[in-house]
C-alpha cells in the first residue's frame, strides 16, 4: 500500500499533501508491461491524480486526469476516489525515449503538447470538467499551470518516479502545497525558499520517511499533521459493468459477436483483467434487451 499525509500550517496560510506512491506505481508497471519513459509518465500522472482526489469531499466523488497531448505516450489517464486510490492506463506503454542530456527521462516528449482535461464527478447531473494547456508535458508544473489558471490556487507541485535498471519502480512520490485564502506573505516566502533548496522528491524518498520528507518541504514552519491515508491501485471494473458496455453497443453489434467461432473477451484498459462471454452468455444478455425494451 501507498500512504498520503495531509498537513495544515497553524496559521491555516497553506496546506500541504504528500504521498509515497512506490507501491501505486509499481502495480502499474505490473499491470501494463510500461517501459521507463512510459512508466515515468503513467507514474507521475498516477501520483497527481490520488493527490487531487484525496482533497474531495464525499466518499462517492471521483476525479480523472486526462493528458491528451501529441507525444508518443498517447492520452495519459488517471482516476482517483476521495481517498486516493487510482487507477490508469497509457496509451502506448511501450514509449522509451532517450534520456535528456541531464540524464533524466524524457517525460516531456513523451507526454507532449495539447491538453489537460481534469474531470470531477460529485454524482451530480453533470460533472465539472476544467481545461488547461499542457505547458511542459512533465506533468508537475501542468497540474501546477491548471490549479492556477483554471481554479486561482497557487500551488507548488512536485512528483517524480525513479525507475531502476531492471524497469522496476526504485522510487515514486508527489507533493501538492497550495497556499489558502490570506495567506501570510512571510510564510510564502519560506515556502519558495524551501522549494528552491530542497532536493528531488525521489531523491528524498529513497533515504527518508514521508513525515521527514514533508518537514523538509515545511523547514521553518509550524504545522500541524491531521490525517494520514493509505492508498492503492485499485480497479472498479466489474461483471456487470461489462455485461452493460456489451448492452451498450446494441443487438447488431452482439449479433456480429454470436457468429463469431471464438469467445467474446472484454479486457479493462486500467487492469488487463480479462472477462470471457460464451455464445450462452451474450444470447442471455440479449433477450434480456428485448425484456427490458418490451417492458418499457
């Protein structure tokens, strides 16, 4: 399991979410076979999305990240409940560009230039969806560019996926510290000067706990630690859930599927997790159609 501390500072000028996403992004490397660049990208996207969905009010609210940018990765997406467990996939795992000249992993190319789309589902009607440009692709300083342009919170945003030699996540974590309304400008400058000497994230992470990591960020200011949540990846796909996509391609589709000679499979893009309908099964949800229509 992964684990998100959520502080406030005692004055209430910011608050700060941190979260060790190790674990997260290692069952996604599991789970979609990525390569670095790719596990890179789906990683830090992974870590924005359960950092933003941990700030939701209500445990049936749901939060999906989208980077629909023009790089070879493809569209990134990444879902998250209110407790921070997510779910993701990348449109092309298999994206591993050469490394930029400091070394590090070419998120940016990967991601490339176009949109951020970042949907909130409280249940209502109609979800809230805000739109921002994807200013760099390296996922941080976008998540940074949307809280500020589309939402008018400042916010400092830090995530970073370590992948060692073997493509096995080594380190993976983020940070989101936004200042509140009437903050204190003494603490926003301890909170920029802290940023500016405060080493990578995944650098941190590999020597120190979370809580040390977090007061390293906070270095000089006082704050208060007022929960923490562990966190996974999980998957909310279901037998009914596919059995009501198949419903949703309609009878001229299913009867395309029934002269096929082999199974039908449906496989979820976020898990791999394979569900197999037999010409019995998918006759059932048919006449099932025709039940429900007749009934109406």
């Amino acid at each position: 399991m992964s684990k998100i501390i959520r502080a406030l500072t005692k004055d209430g000028s910011a608050r700060a979410i941190i979260l060790d996403s190790k674990g997260i992004v290692a069952r996604a490397i599991d789970i979609h076979k990525t390569y670095p660049t790719a596990t890179a990208a789906l990683g830090r996207t992974l870590t924005a999305a359960s950092l933003m969905g941990s700030l939701l009010g209500e445990d049936t609210d749901l939060l999906t990240l989208r980077f629909k940018g023009d790089g070879e990765g493809g569209t990134i997406v990444a879902t998250s409940d209110y407790k921070g467990n997510v779910r993701g996939f990348i449109q092309n795992p298999n994206s591993d560009l050469p490394l930029k000249e400091n070394g590090k992993l070419d998120v940016g190319k990967c991601v490339g230039r176009g949109f951020l789309y970042v949907l909130r589902d409280a249940g209502g009607a109609e979800p809230y969806i805000g739109v921002s440009e994807i200013v760099s692709g390296e996922i941080a300083e976008d998540i940074a560019y949307y809280y500020a342009s589309s939402e008018q919170v400042p916010t400092v945003c830090a995530l970073g996926v370590l992948v060692d030699t073997d493509y096995s996540c080594k380190a993976s974590g983020g940070l989101l510290l936004q200042l509140l309304p009437y903050a204190d400008e003494s603490i926003i400058e301890k909170i920029e000067e802290n940023i500016r000497k405060t080493p990578h994230i995944t650098s941190l992470l590999i020597s120190m706990s979370l809580k040390e990591v977090l007061a390293a960020f906070l270095d000089g200011i006082e704050y208060d630690i007022f929960d923490e949540i562990e966190c996974g990846y999980e998957c909310a796909c279901s037998r009914e859930k596919t059995d009501n996509a198949i419903i949703s391609l309609g009878v001229t589709e299913i009867n395309k599927m029934l002269e096929s000679p082999e199974e039908t499979e449906l496989t979820c893009q976020f898990c791999d997790r394979i569900y197999k309908y037999s010409k019995e099964e998918l006759l059932k949800i048919k006449q099932q159609m025709f039940e429900a229509k007749f009934e109406k």
